[in-house]
C-alpha cells in the first residue's frame, strides 16, 4: 500500500469518476486510517444496491452507454474495443488534443474546460502513456465497475464530500443523486452549471484540500 510506503498512519483520499467508487471502498474498509474522502463525478454501484440497469445508465452520453454495455459481455470482447478507442484517441490528440471527446455530446462546461491550455497539455501528454503497457487497466476498472463492489457504502463511517455537476453525461446525475442519498452522513456539493470536469479548477482545489485537511466543506 503506497500510505505504508509514505509511512502514512493516517491520510485522506480523493478520486473522481471511475476513482470514485475506489475512494468509497477505503472509507468503507479503512475506516480506521482514512481522515476524510472526496468522491468526485462518481459512479455507483450498477443494479442493487446500487441504480438498476436503466437508471444507471440514463443521461449517459451512447459513447459510455456503448463501452460499458460492452464490458458487460466480459474481457474478451471489452479489450478489443477498447484498443479501438484508444487508437482512435491517440490519432485525435496527435492533431488536436481538444478534440479527444469529440464523439461525446458534452456540455458547454465541458467543452469549455476541454479548451483550457493546461488541460489541452495534460491530455497531449498523457493520452498515450496511459496504455503504454496495454489497455487492460483501464479493461479491468470497466470490468470492476459493472461487477458488485464487494463493499456496501452503508458501512461508511469517515467523513466523505460528494461533488458532481448537474449537465455531466458521463456519470450522469443519477450518480451522484444517489451517492447523496446514501452515503452516511455526506457533505454535498452540486454544482448546476458544471459537467465531468468541474467548473473552475483552482476553486475547486482549493475547496478539495481544505476539506480533506481540517474538514471545512465547500461553500
């Protein structure tokens, strides 16, 4: 565990999207380690106890309701297809890195975030190095996201921030309406203009750390 690398007793832990459900799953079995967690545009658990297949997937954008059903016939058919995006991404960024998502209909948030000049550096040079190796990472998290979590999020103790945007069509509100619902004693924060990826990103650093450091929730 890298905390125990860190020589870290105790820490905090945020993740967004499809890290979402990885930062719930700490503060539901670390209990006695974790500080506090922010899920962001998280996903939540598919069918009960979770949302049923419909609900699950209503608002998502077809990109995502395609790739995920396709994770849901199993590795052999996922790995395939996702080498196809990923070849398609590569091809795309190498021209324009805005145009990553070009086949998603995102909101005007997004596609505003999508312009940011740093954001357009972070997607150049990263969008290739994410599957240097393969893409079976990012097989495997399709895969665990549409498998039972192994975990209730009843069994959640720590403090946890949920955070999500009202026009995401990638982890549509459904999500994060019902993480709300029922994570145990969460704090929410809902933005209404804002898509996956947030509104103003030095607010919401700021927001982040000062609620995994002393707690203090976003305004």
């Amino acid at each position: 565990m890298i905390a125990d690398a860190l020589d870290y007793d105790r820490f905090g832990v945020m993740g967004g999207s499809g890290g979402g459900p990885h930062v719930l799953a700490c503060a539901a079995r670390l209990s006695d380690r974790v500080v506090r967690a922010i899920c962001a545009v998280g996903l939540v658990p598919y069918r009960p106890p979770g949302l049923d297949h419909d609900a699950w997937f209503d608002g998502m954008d077809p990109e995502n309701v395609r790739e995920f059903t396709v994770a849901l016939e199993g590795e052999e058919a996922l790995v395939p297809d996702i080498e196809r995006s990923q070849a398609k991404a590569e091809a795309r960024v190498a021209v324009d890195p805005a145009t990553l998502f070009d086949d998603f209909e995102l909101s005007d948030s997004d596609r505003a975030q999508l312009a940011r000049p740093e954001l357009v550096q972070i997607i150049r040079e990263s969008t290739a190095e994410w599957a240097a190796n393969g893409v079976y990472g990012w097989a495997d998290d399709d895969l665990a996201l549409v498998q039972p979590w192994g975990f209730d999020v009843s069994e959640i103790t720590v403090p946890v921030l949920i955070r999500y945007g009202i026009t995401d069509v990638l982890v549509p509100r459904a999500h994060g309406d019902w993480l709300a619902a029922n994570v145990p004693g969460c704090v929410v924060k809902i933005d209404d203009a804002a898509g996956h990826l947030g509104r103003d990103p030095v607010e919401e650093i700021t927001e982040n750390m000062r609620w995994i450091r002393d707690g203090t929730p976003p305004a």
